[in-house]
C-alpha cells in the first residue's frame, strides 16, 4: 500500500491496515490517528529534507516542522524504516545545469541523506537510498507521455516505480495520489503514467474519485 499526501477515502482504512507493508511520505499529511505506517519515504535533499531534519532557519518558522516535531510523528514513530528518494549521485549530476536553468533553487541539491541515515540509526530503524537507475528509467518513460518542461519526478512516482520493479508480482494498492501540486515535477504525465499500469493490471486504486480531480499528492 502506497499512500500519497493526498485526500483518502474512509474506505481505504480497511485495506490499508490489511496491507503487508504500508509506505507514506514526509510528513505523512494523510496520516489518521490510528493508521499503520511500516515505511517512510522521504525527500532527502533541498528545502523538505532541511526542515524535516531542522537544519534550515526556516524550520523555526514552522513549528509543526522540524526533527522533535517531524520524529515524533506517531507515522515515523511506527515506522520500522526509512528510504531515501532522491538518490545524491542523481542530484549531484543535476546542480550544474540547475544553476543554470533555475538559478532560485540553489540549494535543491543539497543532499541531507547522512542526516536521515543518522535518525534512522538512532531510532532502530532500517534505512535504505532508492537506486538511480529507477529515475532515469523514469525520466525515459515519462518522455512519451511528452511532459511540460520540469525539473525531477515526483518523491511519489519514484516509490510506486520502485516497487513495480521490486515486487512484479505483488498486488500493489494506491490511495491519496492526486498527481497535482509544485510546478517542479510533471504530475500530468505521471497521472497518465500510473493510469496505463493500472490497465496493465500492475496497480489498483483506492481513491474513489479521478487522479486529476483531488487536492495535492505526493
């Protein structure tokens, strides 16, 4: 069960607590008291790792956001671990040409993975970096679905992605993924993209209503 930040159907609550292995994201927006979380996928680099790790001043902005308030969150309490989605060799390679193009996102790549890594020892939780071969897959098959102008795939499309090549043959559920928020990553293209491995049968929805029609996602 992978469930995004969006809005989910009360009668989701059933199948996801019947789910072999639950996966939220970041701060776990969707998250119900009650609920069950076996992982957390997080966004490791840039301004979302820095404030859930508290290590940008912005983080004393908000104090909802930050490593007392983001560790205590009953979802990352449960969680018996924590992935990384944003592979640093990825993002390494993508800081030049960013500073280029988008010269007002100079510390996008900046990599928090080692603080993530750390929290996860110190709480006894598994830890584990996604590949890069599965953006850069993703980046290939995205292009055929002809994409606005962006800049990396969404946290989201990267797990579901994961775990399609992972576990081929597992019954793999979403709920809470709208497919709509920052301007960044080509939410468009992966709506159509999760809509064909739906129709291949590779995936299944929980969310009543449209991709497109809901509030942000992942």
């Amino acid at each position: 069960m992978i469930v995004g930040n969006g809005p989910v159907p009360d009668s989701a609550a059933n199948a996801i607590a019947s789910a072999d292995c639950v996966i939220r994201f970041n701060d776990c927006r969707s998250y119900r008291p009650g609920e069950r979380t076996d992982i957390v996928a997080v966004c490791n680099t840039g301004r979302p790792a820095k404030m859930m790790l508290g290590t940008s001043v912005s983080s004393a902005l908000h104090p909802t956001i930050g490593p007392a308030a983001w560790g205590a969150h009953p979802a990352v309490v449960e969680a018996t671990g924590i992935w990384c989605v944003r592979n640093p060799a990825v993002f390494a390679a993508l800081r030049a040409p960013l500073a280029i193009t988008h010269p007002e996102l100079d510390d996008f790549c900046d990599d928090e993975t080692a603080g993530f890594e750390a929290f996860a020892l110190a709480a006894g939780k598994t830890f584990r970096v996604l590949d890069a071969e599965t953006q850069r897959f993703l980046e290939t098959i995205l292009a055929g679905f002809s994409p606005a102008p962006y800049i990396v795939p969404s946290s989201g499309i990267v797990v579901i992605a994961d775990m399609l090549g992972a576990h081929p043959a597992a019954d793999i559920a979403l709920a809470g993924f709208a497919h709509v928020g920052w301007e960044g990553h080509p939410f468009a293209a992966e709506a159509q993209l999760v809509d064909r491995w739906i129709a291949e049968g590779r995936l299944r929805r929980l969310d009543a209503a449209p991709a497109l029609s809901l509030a942000v996602g992942s």
